[in-house]
C-alpha cells in the first residue's frame, strides 16, 4: 500500500533535512537512523523510488560499494524530467564510473540493453546535455556532461581525445617558455620553467615533470631552444641542463654581392674622394640589407 499523501510529504520534509546537513549524498545508514521508529523504511523507499524516476534524486556509488543518494536541484530536474528507466539506469551507470569513463561494449555488457536500443538513449541523454561522448585510443567513451577524463584515460595533459594531441595548448606553452628565456643569458633549469608555467596562469592544471621534459625535448628538436650542461648542479630532473632561447645566426648577404667587385669605376673610388663609398648609392643600398 503506498504511503498517504501527510506520510509522504513527512518523509520529503526528512529527506530534505538531511540533504541540507549533507550535501554531497546521505548513506543508508543515515536515512535508517532519521526515520528509525518514525515512519516504515517501507515507506520511505517507495518515495526514494519515485523520487529516481522523477530524476529528484541520483544513485552514486563509492570504491567500497556504498551506495550514496544525491539530491538533484531544480534547474537539473528539468533535464531527467520525462526519462525512462532504462535511461536513468544507463546515466546512473556513467555517473559512478566518473572521470574514468566507460566504453561502449562495457556499457551495453552493463545494461545489458539491445545496441540498436542502447544507442538510442545514449543520444537522448546526449540531447538533454547530461553525458557526452569521446573518442579515445580508437575507442568511443561515455562520461557526464560536466566531467573531464582523468590523464589515466586520455595520456597527459598534451593529449586530446578527439584529436590525438592538443597542438594548440602545446604551441601556447612553447611560446611561453620561449617569452620566458628570452631575457635570460646564464640559462634556466627544467624546474625554474615548470615553476614558471604552473605559476604562470596559461594552464587550467599544473604539468608535470616528465611532461615539461617532453615539451622541452620537442622545441629543441624544432630548434627554438637549446639546452647545456652545467657542471655545477646535481643530477635530479635535469638540474644540471640549463636551456636558453635559441640565438639563430642572422642570413647576412654573401661577400660576392657586395657591389664593388662589380664597379666599374672600384679603382678610382676613395673615402672621401669625388668617386666614394659615401656618395655610393649602389654601396648604400648593399648595407640596408643587414
């Protein structure tokens, strides 16, 4: 028999009370104890029930197989508003598996729902912006709408799921670091650089050490920077490298355009005689060229 309409909105009222101490989820554990000789547990799991279906309430699950209940704020209800159960069961699935993801052929295994009716769903809750889907390695990856995957799944922070590497993101920092020796003339450690690009506000997250190294290697190869030992640091992450910004040799015009072997009058010319290099317009034009 369903809970009447003054015990339902007693075990809301609960509900309610408890999400406001506990915003992050409440356990069973708690839900037991606030309406332990109150109101049939019963009861209370009938309107949790219709509290899921109605996209009120979310499941999250913790690594040691707890079960958290999440309140769902209004603005969010409207997106689960209208889903079917298997819908919900296909969201509440990508939920737990968090910024680690979930592939396709684990999905379908998990839900164990037909493909052709699987992806269906999976483009409803696309549609209402509550997963999203990646590529990564080859492979199609669900996660919520609001997660980013962890560099466990997409490599490091050059990796891009959609396009293998983030070529923008790599540009931006070796344009930093290059910003960043430009005036130095004793040279600078890989840790003085990670200092900088950590501190620096380009990134969204810091990178790390072998990350940096990787940067570093990659602009030396394309000749922006270069790096020298220095005999008088340690070993450890490279402290005895220094790099500095590479001081390419400026293209100067060769010796045999030079004008004068050309002249027809070179034996007559003399500093400041009649013919001279400094009334020389052809000399002139020769040095504007450095």
């Amino acid at each position: 028999m369903a809970a009447s309409s003054s015990t339902q909105g007693r075990i809301e009222e609960i509900l309610k009370g408890l999400w406001e101490k506990h915003p992050g989820g409440i356990t069973q554990i708690m839900i037991n104890e606030a309406f332990q000789g109150v109101i049939e547990l019963k009861s209370v799991a009938e309107v949790m029930n219709a509290f899921l279906r109605q996209g009120k309430m979310t499941l999250h699950k913790h690594p040691d197989g707890s079960l958290v209940y999440v309140e769902v704020n209004e603005e969010e209800q409207l997106k689960f508003r209208g889903l079917a159960a298997e819908e919900l069961q296909t969201y509440q699935i990508i939920q737990n598996v968090g910024e680690e993801g979930i592939w396709l052929k684990k999905l379908k295994t998990l839900t164990n729902i037909a493909q052709m009716q699987l992806a269906k769903i999976l483009k409803s809750l696309e549609s209402r912006k509550l997963i999203k889907e990646l590529t990564i390695s080859k492979k199609k990856m669900y996660f919520l709408f609001n997660v980013e995957p962890s560099k466990q799944v997409v490599g490091n922070i050059f990796s891009d799921p959609t396009t293998g590497f983030d070529k923008h993101l790599i540009d931006t920092l070796s344009s930093a670091i290059e910003r960043f020796l430009d005036p130095k003339t004793t040279g600078v450690s890989a840790p003085e650089i990670l200092t900088y690009l950590n501190h620096s506000g380009v990134l969204k997250e810091d990178i790390e050490e072998k990350e940096i190294l990787q940067l570093l290697n990659t602009m030396i190869y394309d000749r922006k920077i270069i790096d020298k030992q220095d005999t008088k640091a340690g070993s450890s992450f490279r402290k005895n490298v220094l790099y500095y910004k590479e001081r390419l040799p400026l293209s100067l015009p060769g010796i045999s355009t030079v004008p004068c072997f050309k002249c027809p009058v070179f034996n007559e010319c003399t500093v400041g005689g009649e013919i001279s290099p400094e009334k020389c317009v052809y000399y002139t034009n020769w040095l504007n060229e450095f």
